[in-house]
C-alpha cells in the first residue's frame, strides 16, 4: 500500500515539477505543455508494465517476474513469491503421487482405481497381468466393456459387495482363478484388489486329494486284514492249523504294507518340514552304493544280474538316510519292475554337462510309455496300481526321491521305453560333490 502511495506521491511530484520547469519557460501554456507531456508518460509506463505483467502471466510456469521499481517492484516480487510457493507445493505433490505410484506398483496384489461409471482411472502392473488388460490402452475405458463375465459384473453391480471377495475366471487370463475384492470409497469410486489365487487353489486340492488317496490305501489291507482274522477266528475251532497259519500269514502281509505306507509318509512329511541337509556332511559314496547294492541283491533274491558301475567323486555332500533312501528307492524299483532274469546295473559318475556327479539305475524291465513320465513323482500315481501292489509298492517311492533331490539341488532324469527298460537318473549339482 506504502508503495502505491509513493509511486502516486512520486508521479505527482514530477507532474508538477515539470509543470513548473514548463511555466518558466513559455508561461502558463509551457507550464500545461509538460505537465500532460509528464501525464502521459507515467500513464505509458503503467501500460507498459501492465503488458509486461499480462505477457508473464501467459508464460510457462517457473518463468521470472518482470524486475520493476516502485510499487510494481513490490508486487512483481509478491507474485514471484506465490509462484515459487506454487510450484514447490505442485513439486511436492507430484514427488508424493510419484511416491504412491511406485508403493502401489510394488505391491504383490493388483489394484485398480474405479471411477462412478466403472471407467478405469488407474491400475497398477499386477493388475494389469492378472486381468490380461494394457494400462496404456484400457485407462479411460469401462470395465464392464472389458470384462464381461456376467457373475463379474453383477458383483459390481452389487453395492452391498464390501468386503465379501468373489472368485473371478475370466477369458483374458485362461486358466487362471482369481480373487476380486472390490472396496466402494470416495465419490462413488471403487477400489478393486485382484489376486492370482491359482496355486492356494491347487495345493488346497492336492491336500484334499491327498487325504482321499490315504484312507484309500489304508482301507484296502486294513479291510483284508480284517477279513482274514474273521475268518482265521471262525475256522479255529476245526481248520487244520495250516490254514489258520496261512490266513495269519496274508493278514501279517497286509499290515506290513500299512506299516510301510505309514512309514513313507512320515519320510515324506519330515523331508517337507525339517531344514534341508546340511553341505558339512560328507557321505562316502563307496559305502554308500555297497549298502544299496546288498539291498537290492536281498530284494531279487538271485533273480536279476545285478552290476556296479562306480567312477564318480568319493564324497555326496548331504544328508546319509535321505540319500540312501533315494537312491535305494530307485534301484528298488530297478527290481522290483523287471522280470526275472533282468539286468540292472547301478552307476556313479562324474556328470559330463555340469562339473556335479550322476547316480543312475538302468534296468532291462517293463518301461514305462511317456505319457506317463511328468506324473510319476506325484504322490500315489501308479502305472499299473495292481503291478505297484503286487510289487510291495506304496505309490510314494518317487515322490520321496523327487523332495530328497530337491533337497540336495539335484534333479531326476527319466528315460524309458515300454517293454525295454528305464534308466533313472539324479544329477548333483559341483557344490554337492567333492573329490
Ligand atoms: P511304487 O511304490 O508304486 O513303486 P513309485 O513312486 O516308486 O511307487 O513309482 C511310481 C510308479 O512308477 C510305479 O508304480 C511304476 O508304475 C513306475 N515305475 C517306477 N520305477 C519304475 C521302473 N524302474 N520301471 C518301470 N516302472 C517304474
């Protein structure tokens, strides 16, 4: 206020100042000569200060204040000040939205903004994968024109969906379950939380399979088992004592395969829940291979031929009962699905591709055809189930074999052909072998 009053007291001033100057020189005409001529000339520095303050205003922001001096000084320096407060407050809100950008893009879960008429606003990368849509191409376009599975949209539709999520299979992302929960906030906007739910839904299935698949294998001995005491128990009276041995003997068979199916599956469940062996323990492969081959000769009783190839490193780094169970698993498998007078030969070599060593177990036995080869290390899965129990087996030997490997950071290698035989390989990594 302070400078306007100057800068009109200064204008006067000089108005009148040249008035005088102008009376001096030519009388009372000069006197209003100069005093319009003074007028005029503070009137076009007004304009010209004006113009200069309208061209600014039309710059681009950040551009500097005209300089002047008197009162448009002081007010060219006021705006200067809330322009420069004006774009660090704009600064920081673009740094904070840049900021919440990169937090909800680091999310694990998709999340995407909805405005009143379902228009996407704003969706991050997850969301992006899981719906199969391009932020670049489908902001600014409905989600009812994207999405059209009709249980989608009337969960949408639905106001009263707070909170409750809904299980969404959409054609733009084949194969996939995903869970939807869409939260209603401001404005009519929706907060949609997508989440690809595929896996929990699958291990919740293998875990219900898994349950059926184990009573099932213990209701069949256990059934005959009974069986068999009921009738052992009616027969004793009169039946030779042969015959009661001989249904005690089946009834003995079946609940040493019970106890064998419980004893695989408490393997399995310690190798899924304890801490994976440690590289300290240095097995002696040796001894190793001379335990599994007496095992295997007890197991074919002189059926088979039987041969060692050993030429790998001396030491397995691991851990000893899981490694033997691995490896006696395979060559038991060597023998138990090969007809007498097989071959088998046990191997351990330096792996060629890798720098890590190989247990293999090639046998001369029924094969197994390839359609069959990605499932055979699930739990249960049998080529032929009868075989399997005919040959003592449980159905969970390669499962073992796969969580023991994979323990090591080995993999197993299948190759077979039906009628000519399998060779079954586990490949350990360098770090898992020493010389
Ligand atoms: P099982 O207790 O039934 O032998 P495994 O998990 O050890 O269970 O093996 C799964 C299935 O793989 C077997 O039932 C059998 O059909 C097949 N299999 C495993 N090893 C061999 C082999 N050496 N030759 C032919 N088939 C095999």
């Amino acid at each position: 206020m302070n400078g306007v009053v100057g800068e009109l007291l200064t204008a006067l001033a000089l108005i009148l100042l040249a008035g005088i100057v102008g009376w001096f020189v030519d009388g009372e005409r000069g006197a209003m000569l100069t005093s319009v001529s003074a007028l005029t000339v503070f009137f076009l520095r007004q304009l010209w200060l004006v113009l200069r303050l309208i061209h600014w205003a039309g710059a681009p922001l950040g551009t500097p204040t005209p300089s002047a001096s008197g009162a448009w000084g002081t007010a060219f320096e006021a705006l200067h000040r809330r322009a420069r407060l004006a774009s660090a407050e704009s600064e920081q809100a673009t740094q904070e939205l840049a900021r919440f950008r990169r937090a909800a893009e680091a999310l694990p879960d998709g999340v995407m903004i909805l405005d009143g008429y379902r228009t996407i606003e704003w969706m991050n990368l997850q969301a992006e994968v899981c719906l199969g849509l391009k932020a670049s191409i489908d902001t600014g376009s409905r989600i009812t024109h994207l999405l059209r599975e009709p249980e989608f949209l009337a969960y949408l539709h639905d106001t009263d969906h707070r909170g409750i999520p809904f299980e969404l299979r959409t054609q733009r992302n084949p194969g996939r379950v995903l869970q939807v929960q869409a939260a209603p906030f401001a404005a009519g906007r929706i907060l949609l939380l997508v989440r690809d739910v595929t896996q929990l839904q699958k291990l919740a299935t293998m875990r219900r399979d898994f349950v059926a698949n184990v009573s099932h294998e213990l209701k069949t001995p256990l059934t005959v088992t009974l069986g068999f005491i009921e009738t052992a128990q009616d027969a004793l009276p009169d039946a030779p004592p042969a015959e009661i041995a001989r249904y005690l003997d089946t009834a003995g068979e079946q609940a040493r395969r019970m106890q064998q199916l419980i004893e695989d599956l408490l393997t399995l469940s310690a190798l899924e829940t304890n801490a994976p062996p440690p590289l300290e323990d240095r097995v002696g492969v040796t001894a190793l291979l001379e335990d599994i081959l007496q095992e295997i000769r007890s197991l074919s009783g002189g059926r088979h031929r039987i041969a060692l190839e050993s030429t790998g490193p001396a030491w397995l780094l691991g851990g000893v009962r899981e490694l033997r169970s691995a490896f006696a698993n395979l060559a038991g498998n060597a023998v138990r699905y090969s007809p007498d007078g097989g071959d088998i030969t046990v191997g351990w070599c330096v792996d060629g591709r890798g720098g890590g060593a190989r247990f293999w177990v090639r046998d001369s036995g029924i094969g197994i055809a390839g359609e069959h080869l990605p499932r055979l290390t699930e739990r249960f899965y049998r080529v032929d189930r009868g075989r399997s129990r005919e040959a003592g087996g449980t159905g969970l030997g390669l499962a073992i074999v796969k969580h023991v490997l994979e323990r090591h950071q080995a993999s197993l290698l299948i190759e077979s052909t039906p009628g000519r035989g399998s060779t079954f390989s586990a490949v350990f990594p360098e770090h898992r072998v020493q010389s």
